[in-house]
C-alpha cells in the first residue's frame, strides 16, 4: 500500500520552503520530474505545473526533453556517466598479464583456469 500521507507531508514541505525562497528553480523541477517514473510523473504533472506557475503541456515538454537528454543512442536510460579516454596508449598484453597475476594471487587454480576468468 501507498503511504500518501507521506506524499502530502512532502508536498507541504516543498510549499513550505518555496514560501521561504528557498524553492527549487523551473529547471530544477524539469530535471527532478525527468527522473521520476513515467506512472509517478503523471499522477504529479498538474500540481507540479500549478506550482511551477506553467501550463501542464508546457511542464510535458520540458519534462520529456530533459528525458531525452538523459538517455544514450539506444534509447535507454544511461547508467554510467560518460569517461574520459585513457590519456596514454595501453599495452594490451602488460594489462591481461597484471590481471592474469593479481587472479593467481588471489586465486589457487591453474593458470589456463585464471586465464578463462579474465575472459
């Protein structure tokens, strides 16, 4: 069961503290609201909108270009942040030969056993 209690407590929590001035900015929203489960951002999109002072299709906009921000070519949700390329080229061979060493230091079986576990 759904404590929504706990949502209307958090609710009033956030018009609290945008009546402080300490609210979230419209971008903030979007991004926060990108986030959410499809099901959750519907059930939340006009109060959300009523809040941010936005039409409802103007909020769904927002929200569905910052979700296609967050996803990758495949079309799914990214789930590692992008990394820099090594700076340096790698020696392929030195790097499988430090694996293959530190899977026998920790690992008590043949060597043609560790080298299937790096595979």
């Amino acid at each position: 069961m759904h404590d929504f209690g706990a949502i209307e407590r958090g609710q009033k929590a956030l018009d609290a503290l945008a009546e402080r001035g300490n609210a979230e900015t419209v971008q903030q929203a979007v991004k926060r609201l990108a986030g959410l489960d499809p099901l959750d951002y519907e059930k939340s999109r006009e109060a959300e909108a009523k809040r941010l002072s936005v039409r409802v299709g103007v909020l769904d906009r927002q929200v569905s270009k910052a979700r296609q921000t967050q996803t990758d070519e495949g079309g799914k949700a990214m789930m590692f942040p992008t990394v820099a390329l090594w700076p340096q080229p790698v020696d392929g061979a030195a790097l499988l030969n430090e694996l293959l060493a530190t899977v026998q230091r920790f690992v008590v079986c043949e060597r043609d056993t560790a080298i299937a576990r790096l595979s």
